[in-house]
C-alpha cells in the first residue's frame, strides 16, 4: 500500500523525527537496558543468493496462481484446503468478507499485473484473453463497493497499463486494443450510482446489475460507511478518468474526499473510522492508521503523486502531523478518540496497520517506519505471522492471519529507502514462514490461528495481487524487471498505474479553495515528495542504530505492556495511576480514584482511562481462566502432518497443555453417541474413539470409551454442515459431578472439521491422528517414516529435485495436488468486543443434554513448530529408540509404520499411490457437488 515510483522523478530531503512521544521515553529506558551491545551490520546479501530467493518466489506464486487456474477458475477464489472454487451463495456466508466476491474471477482479475511484474508476459496475454472471454460485470450480486473498486476496476486498470506498454515494446499484446479499459469504463459507470447521496460519499455496497435502492437490488438501506471505503476511490476512478477523458470518475471521487476532509475533527485534525453518508455525522469516533482508515491517508498522498494537486499533499501533511502528534507512540501506533486525542481508543493494534512503515517511507520520515516496522517484526517472530490484532504488550488479540501483504510491502520500501540488506532477511523469514506453515497441496491456506497453526479453507486475491509482487520486488535487480517499476504508482491493492496520468486529460479544477488549513511547522514536512534512491549511502548502519533498541520490545523482560503515558510527564507531575497497578490495600491508590474526576480536566480523563482499563483488564482476566484451543493433527497417509483442525477443549480430562501429546489410530464407536457400554471395545482398545455429539453428557461418553480402552476421544458435532467456519468454537463442560475419574484427552470437532477425518478412514480405513495443544512439527511427527523429505520440509527446490522440469507434467502436479479433501480448520476469538476486520461468526446451538461454554483462546498459547533440519530425499530412518521408550505400550502398538530398517519406497511408487488418491478424492468431490 505504498509508492513504488517515488515521486514524480523529484529528489528531496529527508526530514527526520527529532524526538519521541512520551511512551517512547519509557519504552526506551526499558529497551536500551535489555540491549547494550550493538551487533554488527546485517551482511550484504550476494545477487547468487538473491536470484534464489527470486526464483523461489516464482516458483510460490506459479504453486498459487496455477490451484487457483486448475482448481478454481472461473470462481472469484480458491479454497485452497478442499482445492475448489469459492463461489458466492454455494458456501457458509462469511459475512461481510464475501462481499468482495462478485462472480467476476476475481483472482484472476487481481492478478493481471502481477504477470507481467513476474515476467510471466506469455501468461499474462492468456489471462487477458480469458478475461475478455470468461468475466462478465452485470452479475445480480451485492458487492463492496471499495472492494471492487480496489481489486476488480485497480485490476482491470494495472492490466491495461502494462498491456499497452507490452504493445509498444512491439513483442506482446500487438492484438490488443484497450478491451480492458472498456471493461473498466463499464465498471466504473455501475458502481457511479452508489455516489447518489446528499454527501457524495458512497453507499458501501451495489448491486452489478440493478444499482442501489431498487427492490431487487437487495441494498441502498445502509447508512454508514467506513472512512477508507469513502476515501479510497480517487486512484482508479482518477486513472479511469484521465485514460477515457471521462471526468465523471474523478470528479464524483474528489467530492467523496472533499466531504471527509471536511468531516474531520477540527481541533485534532482525526477523522473517525465510521462516518453516516447521509448526515456526515460520525459513528465510530476512534481513530487510528488500521482497519477502516488507513488507505484514505495512503489515498490523499498518492493522488498528490499521480495527480499533481497541491491540495492533497496539505491535506496529508494536516493529518500526518495529528498522526504523529497523538497516534505514533514510537513503535506503537493506538488508535485515539478523535475528541479527546490524549486519550487511547483501545490497547490493541491490527494487522492492517503494517502499511504504514512503508508510507512513511514515501513521505520521507524514516525513523518511525523503522521503528514501528521493527517491532511488527519481532511480533511475527513470535508468532510466525501478524496475528489481526495483538495486545500493547504483544499478546494475541485476534488469532488470523489471512496472508495480509502489508509487512512484505513496507519491508520492500524500507529497503528501498535505506538498501539495508537486513530487510532481505527479513523478506526471506517470510518466504520461509509461508512455505512451512501455510503452504498445502492446492495452494497456500490462511491461518485460523498463528498459535495453534490451523489452517483456514481461503486464500484471497490480494494474496496473489500483492504478496508476490513486492517479495519478487525486494530480491530484484533493475535488470530483473522488463519495464521500469519507477514510472508507475501502487495502488492500495498493489496495482500499478502510470504517473504520464498526471498530464493527461487534466480538466478537473485542482484546488479546493474552500478548505481550511491548520497552520503547521514546516520543519516538520517537505513540500515535495521523497525519491526511492538509497537515503543514507554514507551510513549503511544508520536504519540498525534505530532498530538495536527494539530487539528486545517482545520478549518479557520488559514490562508489561507499553501504553500510553501522555501528560504523565507534565510539570513532572506524576504518572497516572494505571488498572494493571491499583491495589485496594493502597491509601495512596484510594486517594487518586477519590480525585479523579474532581480536580480537573487531566484527572477527568484519567478517571475515564482507569475505568476503560478496569474493564478490559476484567475481560483479560475471564478470557485466561477459558481453556485455549487444542489441535486434531492428522499424521497417516497421504496426511503426513500437513492437515491441522482446531479443537474445541474439555473442562475435564487429560490437560494436553501439561502434558505429552496423544498419538494413535481412530476407530468408530459403537454405538456412535457413546453413550451406553460400547458394543465393539475390541475396536476402540488402544485408539482413539469417535463418537456423535448428542443424547447425553459428554462426561459420560468419555467414561464409556475410556471403560472400552480408548486412549481419548474426539466429539464430533451431530449438526450436518456445522462448522468452524461460521461459528465460534466452545469448550465440553463436565456433568456437573466430580470428573477427576476421566483421565483421557477429550476434543470437539465441528461436523464439517469431523467429516475430514471420517472421509479419511472411508479412503484409507487405517487413519492415525496427533491431539495436542498445538499443530507439531513434521521432522518430529514423522521421524522414521518411510516419506520423501521435501513432505517434512515444505521445500519447493527439494520438492522438485527429481521431477520433471515441465510445469505441465502431471507428475510434478501429483506430489502437490494429491488431496482434495474439505481440510476446514478454524477458530475465532469471542471475548472480544468487536470484530477483526472481515470477520463474521455466528453462534452454534449447542444441544439441550449438553453444557457448552464458548471458548475465548488463551493469548498465551505458544506458537507453532520451529524450523527443523532437512531430511534427505532418499527417505532414510532414524534410530526410534529413544522415541518408542517415551511413549506408552498403547501408543507403540498404534504406531505399525514407523519400524526402522526397512528400505524407502521408491519415488514412483509413492507418486502411483499418491494418483490414486488424487483419482478416489476427485470421484469424491464430484459426487458431493
């Protein structure tokens, strides 16, 4: 969500923050205590090794875009866990998530330019053509307004401006005569009607093909809107406007952003996150730099880029001057109360803020990109990704991780800006996060939760529009790239637009004359825009000596939390008196709560803090008395780890948190309810029962299977279609009675997350499953196991170490595409207030018989697997010694497999067997649909 050409060819000084917030003098003390010896300057990475890196990111997107081909199109998206198309109306409502989805091949449409930045020039002329041929824009569905125009009108637009610069190279696209654009042009007037307010600002949703308000347009009743799906318009609709000569697009787009500049706050210069489009009045009145604002301040810069209009650049500098002044808390950013911007909204970030490193690079103020991009960093060190939200003191607050591009972005800018080869590594920790924990046979899934590491049956458009596009960026040269990348501009969705733009078709007035200023220090701002040339070549050092001091800013070592201590350094007047701090026993304690609200304004505000804090800070204390969720790991084959479902947990039974993970074949009960005497114990001794949710306590099924000699038990939900997906997990409450007795593990799946494994055993009958407290790592799990590395490693270079070259060859495919099983793995966080951005859950009934509590995961549930070793290909076994004495004479006779000894199978073999799969699956898929 950042600028790629750097300006309009204009080198500037870089002006540089020259103090911290007050939270940053406090965090700071911490920090540079925790560090006092400086390590030396990340090494320059070699162009050998950055050619890799390259080339395995090609080999990523090729793995993504060709599922998505193969499995998927002419859908919107691929389910990457049951390798099929997501297609609006056939799958469990998401909410408003889907509304991005509009029967347009979305994916395909979004990543048009991609192609072409990748050099894949002959795929790129054959994504046109299917365009041309397949897509059609007058759909009878509902969409988001802001999300087709940033993906599906920004998608078509990048096409069509590295279409014609192919045709002028004289090699590509010599057939091509601006289809796109008309495409474009016929998009954009069906999304025109949504701007018929007394505001401008648009409704948040239309219907392709009937407008807003009609009764068959099922939309037209909203009244609000978020302030970044208002003010994120200008770029296409602009660009559409100057390729056309249509001043419509521009000028209906100028008027949205005139409205909310004149919304915003006055005396703080904010705008809030939800505005009403009729009355202009504000719903939401916090404000921050993440999800519902960020891209309107992206906007308002970008289109000073593209456009040239002084007026936009005012405008960002008045914001970006209140965004520094009450939002950055460096490395924090919090989101404030518009009207009391001294006062914290919330003490949570989101994930989407990670854009923001890679604007302010754009604006030239380096340091606190540096700052805030580091601290994102070690919170996906810890986690392996950016959870949606995580606390003050970097606990998980929302547990997904969509694949969201925004960290590689500003990686890639920061690079850019200071050519730190540090921001190469860190670039290569997320190629190898991606690959090892979100990588699946039909694609790349999205997380549930980052610290079990369950899997979620999505991967989004922007994954491919932008991802691979800024981690391809970051690892090449000039040479690498067949055009010049400093000629266009990145929209929000990472689509490319000339900036020739800005001299074309120019008839819309330029400056608002009717807007009033705030008088800034213009030591602040350059009135110009930065270049993306190296901006410290004198002091290669100089972006470390800014990151050293925050290595440390997740570890616990510091103190809990970093918030906001703004006017606690006033006069030297004493720090605010804190929730987390308060004790009842206190006179001192007590004489402050008695003055809050009494002396002064200052003392009015800490009242209203303390109180917000006190509330949460209960919410925190009820959510980490629920148990967190568990993990259904499915380790046979063709599984082999690779299948994490997230579990619901039992209020009684074995604790899998304090103890050693249980390991063994599943078997049916019967009866199927388990809640009589099992009449098969033969079947079930020694295994792991399945049994239906239903007809009595869970207590009770678990003491039958545990009387027949189960080892543990999974629930499985008798509700058909259930799922993870659309309803938040809840954890198995006992019977009210003393439970001590039940001494096995007990999970709960969902019925479509318990219909993979009884899928599995209809396939396979023999299916060996892993419960645990989180997903294992595959090196361990499969130790012995008579399996090609590259199913340990997630290698794509191993993987395809003895295979045909040929990206055709069904050979290559099988090894990836050998399952095509529903692998839905999902959880969501339901203490919290409000929702993660695109979210929507529902609540399940759960049975009259049966107690159920929903779960609200513990933040302090750790993260995934660590990095292992490579294996070797040719499948060799390790001595299981050790490993077998650990594990109980049960587990040893349920493990048949991992004897040692024996010679590996043959490659051909397993991809033989492997086929067989992928033909019994796809019989199966068919049948289903």
């Amino acid at each position: 969500m950042s600028e790629a050409g750097g300006g309009r060819g204009c080198g500037c000084r870089v002006p540089q923050r020259a103090s911290w917030s007050p939270v940053a003098a406090t965090a700071a003390l911490c920090l540079v205590l925790a560090t006092s010896v400086c390590t030396a300057g990340a090494a320059p990475m070699s162009r050998e090794e950055k050619q890799k890196l390259g080339n395995q990111v090609l080999e990523m997107f090729d793995h993504a875009y060709g599922n998505y081909m193969e499995h998927a199109y002419p859908a919107d998206e691929l389910m990457p866990l049951t390798c099929r198309g997501r297609v609006r109306g056939q799958e469990p409502s998401r909410g408003d998530v889907d509304d991005a989805l509009g029967k347009f091949s979305l994916t395909l449409i979004d990543s048009l330019d991609t192609l072409v930045v990748l050099n894949k020039t002959k795929e790129f002329e054959d994504a046109v053509r299917k365009v041309l041929r397949d897509v059609n824009l007058d759909n009878d569905v509902v969409v988001s307004v802001f999300e087709t125009n940033i993906r599906v009108l920004g998608g078509l637009l990048g096409g069509h401006s590295l279409a014609i610069m192919l045709k002028e190279k004289g090699e590509y696209m010599q057939w091509y005569n601006d289809e796109l654009l008309q495409m474009a042009k016929q998009l954009g007037y069906k999304l025109l009607p949504a701007f018929n307010t007394t505001s401008g600002l648009p409704y948040p949703r239309i219907n392709l093909k009937f407008g807003i308000r009609k009764p068959e347009a099922r939309t037209g009743t909203e009244t609000d809107t978020c302030t970044a799906c208002a003010g994120t318009l200008i770029l296409e609709f602009a660009a559409l406007s100057r390729f056309t000569g249509a001043t419509i697009f521009e000028e209906y787009a100028r008027k949205a952003l005139d409205f909310l500049w004149e919304k915003r706050q006055r005396s703080s210069n904010l705008v809030g996150v939800t505005i009403n489009i009729h009355t202009g009045d504000w719903v939401r009145k916090d404000s921050g730099v993440g999800a519902g604002i960020d891209s309107y301040y992206e906007y308002l810069l970008k289109a000073y880029v593209l456009l040239g209009d002084d007026s936009f650049l005012e405008r960002f500098n008045t914001h970006y001057d209140a965004i520094m002044r009450y939002i950055s808390q460096p490395p924090l950013l919090l989101d404030v109360h518009i009207h009391k911007p001294m006062l914290n909204a919330r003490t949570w970030m989101d994930a989407l803020l990670a854009f923001f490193p890679g604007l302010q690079v754009l604006k030239g103020d380096i340091r606190p990109a540096i700052e805030t991009h580091e601290m994102l960093y070690q919170v996906i060190k810890k986690h392996n990704f950016l959870p949606e939200a995580f606390t003050t003191d970097f606990r998980v607050h929302w547990a997904q991780h969509p694949l969201r591009p925004e960290f590689a972005e500003s990686t890639y800018f920061l690079y850019k800006a200071t050519g730190d080869p540090y921001y190469l590594e860190v670039g290569k920790t997320l190629i190898e996060n991606l690959n090892k924990y979100a990588r699946v046979p039909c694609g790349f899934a999205a997380m549930k939760d980052v610290r079990t590491g369950s899997h979620e049956d999505r991967m989004d458009s922007f994954f491919l529009a932008e991802m691979f596009k800024y981690l391809y960026l970051l690892f090449a040269d000039k040479e690498d790239i067949i055009f010049d990348i400093e000629d266009y501009i990145f929209t929000t969705e990472a689509h490319l637009l000339p900036l020739w733009l800005s001299t074309t078709n120019r008839s819309i007035s330029k400056k608002n004359t009717t807007s009033e200023y705030t008088e800034l220090d213009d030591s602040n701002f350059d009135w110009t825009c930065p270049n993306t040339q190296i901006l410290f070549p004198n002091d290669p050092l100089y972006a470390q000596s800014i990151r050293e001091p925050l290595k440390n800013v997740v570890d616990k070592s510091c103190p809990r939390g970093i918030i906001r201590v703004e006017e606690s350094l006033r006069s030297g007047a004493q720090p605010p008196l804190r929730a987390r701090d308060f004790m009842a026993t206190n006179p001192e304690h007590l004489e402050i709560l008695k003055k809050m609200g009494a002396a002064s304004s200052i003392d009015a505000e800490d009242g209203l803090r303390f109180m917000q804090e006190m509330i949460e800070l209960s919410s925190q204390q009820q959510k980490e008395q629920q148990l967190p969720p568990r993990a259904v790991q499915i380790i046979s084959h063709p599984f082999f780890g690779r299948v994490v479902l997230t579990a619901g947990p039992a209020q009684f039974g074995l604790d899998l948190s304090k103890h050693k993970e249980t390991r063994g074949f599943v078997a049916s009960s019967k009866p199927y309810n388990g809640c009589s005497e099992l009449t098969n114990p033969e079947a079930v001794m020694g295994k792991i029962a399945l049994i239906q949710r239903g007809q009595c306590m869970f207590a009770e099924k678990a003491r039958n299977i545990q009387n027949a000699g189960a080892i543990g038990g999974i629930v499985i939900d008798d509700n058909e279609g259930s799922s993870s997906d659309t309803a938040p997990l809840f954890q198995m409450a006992g019977d009210g009675k003393d439970t001590d007795d039940i001494k096995i593990p007990m999970l709960f799946l969902f019925s479509k997350e318990g219909s993979i494994i009884l899928d599995a055993i209809r396939e396979h009958e023999e299916v060996e499953v892993l419960l645990s407290d989180k997903a294992r790592d595959r090196a361990a799990i499969l130790k012995g196991k008579m399996i090609p590395s590259y199913i340990i490693n997630s290698n794509p270079e191993v993987e395809n170490e003895d295979q045909p070259s040929s990206e055709n060859d069904s050979q290559n495919q099988s090894a990836e595409q050998m399952l095509s099983l529903p692998q839905t793995v999902d959880l969501v966080d339901q203490e919290t207030p409000e929702k993660p951005p695109e979210s929507d859950s529902e609540s399940p009934s759960p049975a009259d018989t049966e107690e159920a509590a929903s779960v609200a995961p513990s933040e302090q549930v750790p993260s995934s697997t660590e990095s292992h070793e490579t294996a070797s290909l040719d499948g060799e076994c390790a001595d299981l010694d050790n490993q077998l004495q650990e594990q109980s004479e049960t587990e040893e006779d349920s493990s048949p497999n991992a004897s040692c000894g024996t010679k590996a199978q043959p490659i051909d073999s397993i991809l033989a067997d492997w086929n067989e799969d992928i033909e019994a699956f796809e019989m199966m898929e068919k049948d289903e649909l």
